[in-house]
C-alpha cells in the first residue's frame, strides 16, 4: 500500500512539472493545456499575437510579440506558426526570451515555443525562420492561471510576397503598441461607391467623394462577407499628421476605440490603435486582429485601408478592453503629429445618431452644440458690429452730434462709451460659454487668440478709466497707447473669428470665410474713404481760416503767419465750418452701418446653419 501511493504522488509530481516547465508537446495539434477538470475560456481573449509585418518575402525573417493588458498576465504559453487552414507548425523559432524553450512539434525541430517557469509574463519576443513560402498565422494559447486559460488565440495573417510583386509591403512596429506601416506604390484607391448601399459612410462635407475631392474626410466600413466579423474599414483625409476614427458611447472625446493613420519621422503611414480615457493623449493597445493593412500619403492626403476582427469596445476595465453595445457614435479627429505620435486635433465631427457598422447606411454629422453657436455669434457681434461701430464713432463722426450732450457728456463720447461696454459684456459672456463647454483647452491658434482678446478687452476699459485730463501734458500718451491697443484688439479678434469660422465652416466651397473676408474688406473700404473725408475736409478749413486771416493781417503780418503760424485742429474746428464734413460723413455712416448688418445677417445664419 505505502509503494502504491508513493507511485501515486510520483506522477502527481511528473504531472505537476510538466505543467510549470513547458515541455507540452502533446498539445502540439490542439494547443489545448492538459488540466484536469478545466476547459478553456470562451471570451475574447485579453493577451494579443502581434506580428513585425504583415507581409514577407524569401529570406525574411518575422518578429512575433505576445502582449498583455496592464495590470494582467500569463503564467504559461505555447507559440507556433501555421499556414493557413492546417493544424501542423511549420518554420523554425531562431531567438527566444529568457525562461522560455523551443519545442519539436511533428518531428519539425524548434516549430513551436513555450515556457520553462510558471513566472508571471507580459510581454514575449520572438523571430520566427520560415521553412517555405506560404502565409501563415501564429497561434498562441495563454495561460493565466490553472482553470484559466485561451486556447489558439490567432495573430492577423502574414502574407508571402514572391519577389518582383507589385503588392504593398506591410510592417508592423514589436510590441504593445501594435502600430502597422506599409509603403504602396500608389495611392490607394477609396472612393464613395456603394455608400448607403454596401457600406456605411461617414464624411465631412456631406456627400463628397474622396476619389474627386482632395479635401473629404471620408470613412466606410463594410463587413468582408455577410455574417462575417470580418469588417474593411477605408479612411481618406487631407493632413500633415493624422486621420483617426473612433466609436464611443456618446459624442463626446473620452472612453473611445480609436484607429489611426499617422506618418511617421520616415514618412510611411502608420496604423495605430489606442484607446482615450478622456481629454489626455489615448493610451496605445495593440492592434489585435487586424490584416490587409494598407496605406499611402500623397500631396498630404492620408488614405488607410485595413481589415479587423478586433470586438469594437468604448470601455476599459482594470487595463484591459471591454465590449459594449453594437451601436457606437462615430468620431472622425485629424491633426499633426511629430515623429509618429499624434499631437492635439484641429478637427473633429461627430455622428448626429449611434451606428450599427453592419448595416449599410449614409451617417449624418451632429451640428455645433447651441452654445458653441452662441459663443460665435457674440464674438461676431461684439467686435464686427459693436466694437466696430464704438471704434469707428470716437475716430470719424465726432461731427455729426457736435454740440450735443447727454448726462453732461458729448453725445459721440456716450455712443462711444455705450458700445464699447456692450462688446466687453458679450466677449465675457462668450469666453464663459466656449470653456464651459470645453471645459478643457483645445489646443490650436483659435483659444490663443480668444484669450488675447479677453485679457486686452479687460485691460483696456481699466486704462481709460485712469487717464489724466485732456489738458494734461502727457494726455498724448493715453490717446497713443488707447488708439494702439484698440487697433490690437480689432486684429486679434479679426484672427480669432476667422479661425473660429475655419472649425465650423463644412462647406465645400468655405463660403463663410469669404464672406467673413468681404466683411473686412467692407471695413477697410469705409475706414479708407472716411480717413480721406477728414483729411481733406481738415485741410479746407485750413484754407478758409487762411482766407479769412489773410484779409484782417497787414503784410507784416501775413509774412509772419507764412513763416511760423501753426494752426491746431481745435482751432480749425471752431473757426471753420462743419458743414462740408457734416455732408459727408452722415452718407459714409449709413452706408457703413447698412453693409455691415447685411455682412453681419449673412454669418449669423451661416454659424446657424452649421
């Protein structure tokens, strides 16, 4: 009885080795761990087979990277390639990590690879030799604990590239990352057919087709073949960076399943896939399942082509992806990159409902949040209109109310004065809106250029409040800085609406930029005409003052006038009359004051319609 059980407790110790060192060449066909009273997990797996290269040719040698999510890990693993449809490892393992061995699976020496410890891993690195010049996939089953394990968890296919193939070459970066690049010959072919009809399609403009407008941003996706998980997705857009699509539960950034096409230092285009936690930069994943790779940049146009089996997901649980529903908001973000790592978007639209990407269909935008249009439409108003008309006041038409006076104060002083507070209030009022909204800086020259505007809109209502008297001997200082500040703030704001326009502005043919450019145009024309106006009204004062000097002075005294006499404009002002300037400036006003309500009428709707 004792030599029985010690024969007992001997192959409990033999079976217990066996599974700690690695030597499991009984599971070579069906990569199944021999544990007693388990059976392998049936969700998608948490630890990922990523490859080098998508593609290779005679002599290339595959690099082949096991990962797993923060925060988990696997205690044991096997590792073979197979070509497609077959059961037996071909090719041979040539480098492998430490506490890791190679295995003869079907008599192939080095075929497969495995663990010699039951240490805990999250990250492998292997180059694999083919033997011969198929495609192949890599199966890799993981281990993380006795009664959980993922059996054959497969690598996306590489494919054999016989030398002379004009088929684009696909690579891929090791590790967590999982970014894939590729080289074509020419740009890839990805067009608007079948939209609404065999794929779903997202695009901005609405409507535009990529094969005919170098500026549409464009997506679709169609599943490779009916019930398949397979799905093709196709991403075109004019960038210096990137272009990048993600699903998420909301139209909002955060908590996203994001693929990106970015160029990298080289110039190839990348495919990346990370997930976002919010506002920060996404956190890199591997890309999983993910094959056809293709890519190509021309003339800054991004095209990406690829195929995925990868469960779309919009939450992460303890470092790993989650599914979620089937229904997801598409969001489309580009901007610039430096060295392959995305930088902060210039731009962004979002679907108006959630999509089933397997279901054909044309996918509508979301329009601007209201607020976002409110915070437009004050900013054109404060400083096209308001401030215009306050500035335009103080500079050209003290005239037309000389004499007149309201709460003691010349009435062009209260115009003044009145404007320029109403257009401070609505900068307040839309600088609190846009980052409520945002809540977050967006980056970009728009939010720079707003706070310039803010900052000097305070400051500049604060230094008139403290200028000394108009007799004062450094007055002229005060009148300088407070012309000088205001013509600042004018450009600025300028900029800034123009930028804000450029983020709305869907259309094709950008018509609110122009029209904010005939705007400022209209401006520039006004200012012109009525600068000439006084100059030449000034100068006919002038005159008549002379005139009327000339016949009370003796010729002493006209030699004396000719040689040192300064006449001030004040002067001229009330020994002069106003009424020819009077009869130009009321036409030059209205006319202004109706140009700029039409201009003004035109981008309201505009920002309306956006």
């Amino acid at each position: 009885m004792q030599s029985v059980r010690l024969l007992l407790l001997g192959c409990l110790v033999m079976r217990a080795e066996g599974y700690s060192n690695g030597k499991v060449v009984t599971s070579c066909v069906d990569m199944k761990p021999r544990h007693t009273g388990s059976s392998p997990q049936t969700s998608e797996s948490p630890f990922m087979v990523s490859t080098e290269r998508t593609s290779y040719s005679a002599g290339q040698d595959v690099t082949i990277v096991l990962s797993a999510p923060s925060s988990r890990s696997f205690e044991g693993f096997l590792l073979q390639a197979r070509e497609v449809g077959s059961t037996t490892a071909v090719g041979s393992f040539i480098t492998k990590p430490r506490l890791t061995q190679t295995l003869n699976c079907g008599g192939a020496a080095d075929s497969a690879v495995s663990h010699t410890s039951d240490d805990h891993r999250t990250s492998l690195e292997f180059k694999w030799r083919p033997a011969s010049e198929r495609s192949v996939q890599f199966h890799a089953t993981f281990v993380e604990g006795f009664n959980t394990y993922w059996v054959a968890v497969a690598s996306p296919l590489v494919k054999f590239q016989s030398a002379g193939s004009n088929s684009t070459e696909e690579t891929s970066t090791p590790g967590n990352t999982g970014a894939s690049t590729a080289r074509p010959s020419t740009a890839l072919d990805i067009s608007a057919r079948g939209c609404g009809e065999s794929k779903v399609c997202f695009r901005e403009p609405s409507h535009c087709d990529p094969a005919q407008d170098i500026y549409c941003f464009f997506l679709s996706a169609v599943l490779v073949s009916p019930g398949s998980s397979a799905v093709l997705f196709q991403m075109s857009g004019p960038s210096d960076g990137y272009i990048s699509f993600g699903f998420s539960n909301d139209q909002e950034m955060g908590d996203d399943d994001i693929y990106i096409c970015v160029v990298d230092s080289s110039g190839l285009v990348q495919l990346q896939r990370a997930f976002s936690t919010g506002t920060t930069t996404p956190q890199s994943v591997p890309l999983g399942n993910v094959s056809d790779v293709k890519t190509s940049v021309q003339n800054n146009i991004i095209r990406c082509s690829f195929t995925s089996t990868n469960s779309i997901s919009s939450r992460m649980s303890r470092g790993s992806i989650q599914r979620s529903s089937q229904r997801y908001y598409l969001l489309f973000a580009h901007g610039p990159s430096h060295n392959g790592q995305i930088q902060i978007h210039r731009g962004t639209f979002v679907s108006r409902d959630t999509v089933d990407i397997s279901k054909p269909g044309q996918i509508q935008r979301a329009q601007r949040p209201h607020i976002i249009k409110a915070h437009g439409a004050l900013m054109l108003v404060a400083w096209m209109t308001t401030g215009t008309l306050g500035m335009m006041v103080a500079r050209f038409n003290k005239g037309l109310a000389k004499g007149h006076t309201l709460c003691g104060k010349d009435l062009w002083f209260v115009v003044h004065v009145s404007m320029m507070c109403l257009t401070v209030a609505a900068t307040i009022i839309a600088f609190i809106l846009a980052f409520s909204y945002a809540r977050t800086w967006s980056g970009g020259a728009h939010p720079v250029l707003g706070c310039l505007v803010m900052i000097l809109s305070l400051l500049q209502p604060l230094g008139a409040l403290l200028r000394c008297g108009p007799q004062h001997p450094k007055r002229f200082l005060f009148n300088w800085s407070h012309a000088l500040t205001a013509l600042l703030i004018k450009a600025l704001s300028v900029a800034a609406i123009f930028t804000g326009l450029k983020l709305i502005d869907s259309s094709e043919s950008q018509w609110l930029m122009k029209v904010m450019g005939g705007f400022v145009g209209w401006e520039a024309v006004y200012v012109g005409l009525s600068d000439l106006n006084l100059r030449w009204t000034d100068k006919r004062e002038a005159f008549n003052v002379f005139k009327e000097l000339v016949s009370e002075l003796s010729r002493k005294q006209i030699y004396i006038l000719a040689v040192g006499m300064y006449v001030d404009r004040e002067v001229l002002g009330k020994k002069g009359t106003h009424q020819s300037k009077m009869a130009m400036e009321a036409p030059l006003a209205w006319l202004f004051f109706l140009g700029n309500v039409s201009f003004l009428v035109a981008l309201l709707v505009g920002i309306g319609m956006s």
